[in-house]
C-alpha cells in the first residue's frame, strides 16, 4: 500500500454544557494536548488555537458559530499518521 505524504489537517472543536467549570474545561483541553505531545512524531507541529476559536473559513469551508468553547487545528504529516493517531488509546468521548 503506497503511503500518503502530504500532511492532512483537523479541526477540533469543543463544546462543554453549562454546569462544566472553566476548572474542568481546562482538564479536558490539557489531556486533548497532551495526547498530541505523547505524539508528536505524528504530527507536523502541536495543536494551535483555543480561545476565542476563530478558525479561517477559506481553510474550514465550516461556518463559525458561537457554540464553540475551544477550537485546534492540526497538522499530522499524513494520512496514515492521521490513522495511526486515531486508533491511540488516550481517546475518549
């Protein structure tokens, strides 16, 4: 299987329900970044963004929308990587 090298690039976006504390949201967002330094031979560089999220709609196509706690985008050196990543134990929903 011939292997993809150009990077591919994610968006995460966070929204928290309201009883979340600013405590327990910055929790979340310092796992979210920690499972990217944990791999960081997967990815171009790590995470940028957060707050406000105010990504780019000629990158994103997505409309902004004011739901959103917290936004990233990264870049994993490819597609492959991307998949590899994703298979990581550190996810949770």
């Amino acid at each position: 299987m011939a292997t993809s090298s150009k990077p591919v690039t994610r968006i995460a976006c966070f929204r928290f329900e309201s009883a979340v504390t600013p405590e327990q949201k910055g929790d979340r967002a310092r796992a979210f970044l920690g499972l990217y330094r944990q791999h960081q031979d997967l990815i171009v560089a790590m995470p940028v963004g957060g707050k406000p999220l105010n990504t780019p709609l000629n990158l994103t196509n997505v409309k902004r929308d004011s739901v959103w706690d917290l936004g990233f985008i990264v870049s994993f050196k490819s597609e492959e990587a991307r998949q590899q990543f994703d298979k990581e134990d550190g996810h949770v929903s």
